[in-house]
C-alpha cells in the first residue's frame, strides 16, 4: 500500500499533510494547555502567578530561541530528520512535567517540550512549499493552522474534564507518548519533496540544483529586505494576543472575575480554537483567491483592536455572550490571519531560504510570548489578590499590554506590501 501511494503524487502529499497536521495539533495542545490546569498547577506546585507564568512562557523561549536554527536545519539537514528528533525531545520533556513534583522540575519539562516542538511550523511550511504550488500555500497554511485549533480545542473542554477526572499530570504523561509516536511515524511516512520518491516538482523556478546560500548571508538578506519587518511586526503584535490570552491567562481571568468553572471557562476558550478552525483556512483562500492579502490584514487588524479595547475597558463587566464573541474574535483576527503573515513573508524570497524567512519571522512571535506571560502575571500580582483571586484592576491592567499590542499591529499593517508572488 505505502508504494501504491508513492507513486501517487496527490494521495502522498495529502498523507503528508495529514501527519503535519496531527503533529501542530499536538503542538497547539503542549502551547495552550496550561490555560485550563493554570490555578490547578498553582495548588499543586505552591507556585504564584508569576512563577506559573514562567513555567509556561518556558515552552517559549526555547520556541523562539531555535526558529532560526530551524529554519538553517529545515533547508540543510532537511524537515523530515528535523522534526523526528525534536519530537522525541517534546516527548521527554511533556513526561517529565507530568511526573515533575516543584516548580523548579515543571519548568525544565516545559521547556523541554518547548524546544522539542519548536521545530514542527517552520519545517511543516517547507514541506509545503515543497509539495504545494505559490497560489496554493497560503490555503494549506490556513488548513495546518486550522489542525492547530483542533489541538486547541482539545486542550479546553475535554483537558478540563480529563484533568477533573484524573488530575492535570496524567494528561501530560500520555502527551508525551503520543508525540513519541508521531516522531516516528514522521520518521517513517514524510519527505521533503517530491523528488525524494522520483517525482517532478511543483516548483516551477526549482531545479536539481539548488543555490547555495550561506547561513549568513541569507539571514542578512532576510533582515535587511524592507519589507520583511511590517508584516514580522504585525504577526508578532496579532499573535502575542493569542498567546498570552488563549495560552495562559484567558482561564484564570474567566474563573476569578466571572465566578466560572473550569469547565465552563474552557467551554469560552474554546472558541478561539472555533475561530481558528474556521478562520486560518477561510483567510488563507480569501488571500489566495482575491490575491489581496493587505485588504485582509488591514480589516482584521481593525477588528482586533475593537475586540482589545471593548475587553480592556469592560473587563468585568462582560456579558457572557460578549465574552464568547471576544474569543471566537481572538482565534479569528489574531490567529487565524497569521497564515497571511507566512505566506507574504515566504513570497519575499526564493526556496532555497524559504525556511531560513519564515525562521527569523517565527521568532518575533514567541518571543513576545515568553515575555508577556510572567509580565501579564507580574501585574496582576502588583495588584494583589481578594482572598484567592487577582483583582479586577490587575487584570485590566494586564490586558493593557494586549491593547497596546493590537494598536502596533494595526498600524504596521498599513506598510505591509503586496508581494510580486502575488501579481503574478
């Protein structure tokens, strides 16, 4: 069966994006989920709110350090090998949090995972440019964003009840097997690109021979192309929001200022991965199809701002179908436009640095992740507590930092420029 479908060239790069897939679901699961089991790590670890912002901006720094790393292996030593060995990492680092007894041990686990999946996005996306045609890829960018809202979305409702039911650490401990079994389920099933099985390629600017680019060379080219820096800004100011929200402090804030469960706080939650789902594809074909990414960038940078402002200034005083639209919001304009983001950036340059591009763009959004989550938990902790929950002013104060966010990326989506990729 598996060289039946090597030879054929649309049921194998399916399969291979169906792999991709399931491995960013797991991804988006290892990056959201302390979200849900925040107050029950809290408990259990005898950790504040800033040191449980540490533990999971850890999964970030890690993540952001090594996106240019990736990009260098994901074009040198190739996607395939890259992910495998990283995902065996990811696998150790989710067991040992889940068996880890202090705060100190969750932290080193966390970041274990985080650089054993920091690798997957970058190297996903060079495959697809691999096996996707230039007006195809923005869609099946949307398409793998979307898996990672499937992984969101687990990560709410049904970690809420599983950790209820078993406690948070059980979920993590079965985490780890799973990514260990993808990491050779990559191993054995996903290439680079076709030509790995003797196929043509769907690059038509692509050869046999490939230019060699040195490391340094194609990062200064990256760094110094004046459109590069509009759209990096804009996708790391959109997806800090997501982030530091939907990835940490999003669950807590629906538990402590609304009164909900942790059900019921994960039930709203889950409408960022809604959004997501919907959204990272439907963005991603409108782009490719009205061939107009900067139309949709503006609007949806507009719409995220209205979102920030009404969560800053009304923060307690949300009705709740006002706080299910504010998520759905979130995981439509914040993470579901960031396929744009990629596809703009990848257009910038040729293939042979495709990975190296969207390396150096994938930083800038962790990295705002790592310091906006023990920054968010740091205010609220200047504000204190009212018995065991932050205050509301804390929280404002907090999500003042995703308002501030939502007007830099506003604004830098107006010097966003269409790419030639686009004209065409």
């Amino acid at each position: 069966m598996l060289n039946s479908l090597k030879q054929n060239f649309k049921l194998y790069r399916n399969l291979i994006f169906i792999i991709m897939g399931i491995c960013y679901l797991l991804v988006f699961f290892h990056r959201v989920a302390p979200a849900v089991v925040a107050i029950d790590m809290m408990d259990d670890l005898k950790a504040g709110a800033t040191l449980i912002g540490f533990l999971a901006s850890g999964y970030f720094y890690p993540y952001a350090i090594m996106q240019l790393p990736t990009g260098i292996l994901s074009d040198s030593w190739g996607p395939r090998k890259t992910i495998s060995l990283f995902f065996l990492i990811a696998a150790v680092g989710s067991i040992f949090l889940g068996l880890s007894m202090n705060i100190s041990l969750a932290i080193i686990g966390r970041i274990l995972v985080g650089l054993g999946v920091s690798t997957l996005y970058v190297c996903a996306l060079k495959i697809l440019s691999q096996w996707y045609k230039g007006e195809e890829f923005a869609t099946m960018t949307g398409f793998l964003i979307a898996m990672g809202g499937v992984g969101l979305l687990v990560s709410t409702v049904p970690l809420a009840i599983l950790s209820n039911a078993l406690g948070w650490r059980i979920p993590f401990i079965l985490t780890g097997v799973l990514t260990l079994l993808l990491a050779i389920v990559v191993w054995i099933f996903v290439r680079n690109c076709p030509q790995d099985l003797g196929m043509k390629s769907v690059c038509p600017n692509s050869s046999s021979k490939k230019e060699n680019v040195s490391i340094h060379k194609g990062a200064l080219k990256i760094l110094r192309h004046k459109y590069f820096w509009p759209a990096s800004i804009w996708m790391f100011c959109t997806m800090s929001i997501y982030l530091s929200f939907g990835g940490l402090w999003g669950g807590p804030y629906l538990i402590q200022i609304y009164g909900m469960t942790k059900v019921e706080a994960s039930r709203v939650l889950s409408m960022i991965a809604v959004g997501m789902i919907i959204g990272s594809p439907l963005m991603g074909l409108l782009s490719d199809l009205i061939k107009r990414r900067k139309i949709v960038v503006i609007t949806s940078s507009f719409i995220l701002l209205f979102l920030m402002s009404f969560l800053y200034y009304k923060v307690s005083s949300i009705p709740t179908i006002g706080l299910y639209l504010i998520c759905l919001g979130i995981g439509l304009f914040s993470v579901g436009t960031v396929a744009i983001g990629y596809a703009l950036i990848k257009d910038l340059f040729p293939i042979e640095i495709a990975g190296t591009s969207t390396g150096i763009a994938n930083f800038f959004p962790f990295l705002m992740g790592a310091i906006y989550q023990p920054l968010m938990g740091h205010i609220l902790e200047i504000y204190g507590k009212v018995g065991d929950s932050y205050t509301v002013i804390g929280y404002q104060n907090a999500f003042l930092v995703l308002l501030i966010s939502s007007i830099v990326a506003l604004i830098s989506s107006f010097f966003i420029k269409e790419t030639n990729a686009m004209s065409n």
